[in-house]
C-alpha cells in the first residue's frame, strides 16, 4: 500500500514539473518574440526619423534655393533696368553733342554760301561738301548707337551670367552642409557641381 502511494506521489510531481517547465519555455518564448518585435519597432522608428530628417533638410534646401534665385532674379532686372537708363542717358548726351556739332558746322557752311563774292564752282563745292558732310555725320551717328547697343547687350548678358553661376554654386555650398547627406549622394552632389561649371566655363568660350 505504501508504495502505491509513492509510486502515484512520483508520478504527480513529475506532471506537474513536465507541466511547470512547458509554462516556462512558453513564457520565454513570448518574451523573445515580443522584444524582437519591439527591436523591429525602433529599427522602423528610427528609420522613419531619418526619413524625417532628410525631407525636412531637402524642403529647406529647396525653398533657400528658390529663395536665393528669385532674389537673384530680382536684382538682375533692376542692374538690367539701371544699364538701360544709364546707356539711355548715354545715348541722349552723345545725340545733343552731335546734333550740335552739326548744327554749328551747317551754320558754318550756310555763312560761306552766304558770300556774294563765291563764284558759281565754290558755291557748288562747299554745297557737296555739306551734303558730304551731314551724309558722313548721319553715318557715323547710326554706327555709334549700334555699337553702343551691342556693347550694352554684351555686359548685361555676362553679368547675368555671372550672377546665376555665385547663386548655383552657392546652392550646392547649402546642399554639402547637409549633415545626414550619404557619402554616396556627397559625391553625386560634388560631381554635378564640377560638370556644371566645366559646362559654363565651355559655354563662355
């Protein structure tokens, strides 16, 4: 009778340590997989951060950028503005020169026509010579305001020119700050600045 029942006693404890230790093992396995889904989870967090972080960084780039080149835009117009004046002024100062340099000079020619003493040949010759005279004058003139024009044009398009290249270049100066850049986008950064100026350096020859 007596080892009936340490036979049964043995058999119950040893259930209830088979039963024991399967709710250990089921324990631990659902702390592992909770703590591989809470690492998964910050992995996705910080990757969502990071995400974060470079739109931020490039929106900001962006509207500095667009920022740069209206003002850029701006003050270009008003340089543009100011050389047209300027040579407007120019071109005003030069004409009343000219066009009182030829009024004295036909002044000058109208009082030897003037001469009552001019024989019939002098008299035809000093009236080509005013012919002569205003045809060259009028010539001259036209030549003088083309080149003006040309030489205004000229400036305006290399200081234009100029100004884009500071602000693009400058740009690129902002986007190389950017401290979460990949050192592959870096180098895809730095490359397309030298091509841009090797292209505007080409395009100017």
């Amino acid at each position: 009778m007596v080892k009936k029942v340490v036979l049964m006693c043995s058999v119950l404890f040893t259930a209830i340590g088979i039963s024991l230790g399967g709710d250990v093992d089921v324990q631990a396995s659902n702390m592992n997989k909770d703590l591989q889904l809470t690492i998964k989870q910050e992995k996705i967090r910080e990757m969502f951060t990071r995400i974060e972080k470079v739109a931020k960084a490039t929106l900001t780039t962006q509207v500095k950028e667009k920022k740069v080149k209206n003002i850029a835009v701006v003050k270009a117009k008003k340089e543009e503005i100011a050389a047209k004046e300027q040579q407007k002024a120019a071109d005003k100062k030069a004409n009343t020169v000219i066009s009182n340099e030829k009024a004295n000079q036909n002044k000058a020619y109208g009082e030897k026509l003037n001469n009552p003493d001019l024989t019939q040949a002098e008299r035809q010759q000093i009236i080509q010579e005013k012919k002569n005279y205003n045809q060259s004058n009028q010539g001259n003139q036209s030549n003088q305001s083309n080149q003006s024009n040309q030489s205004n044009q000229s400036n305006q398009s290399n200081q234009v020119n100029g100004n884009e290249k500071a602000n693009q270049n400058r740009a690129y100066g902002e986007k190389l700050s950017n401290p979460d850049l990949t050192q592959s986008e870096r180098q895809q950064i730095i490359q397309e600045k030298k091509n841009y100026n090797q292209n505007r350096q080409g395009g100017r020859r």
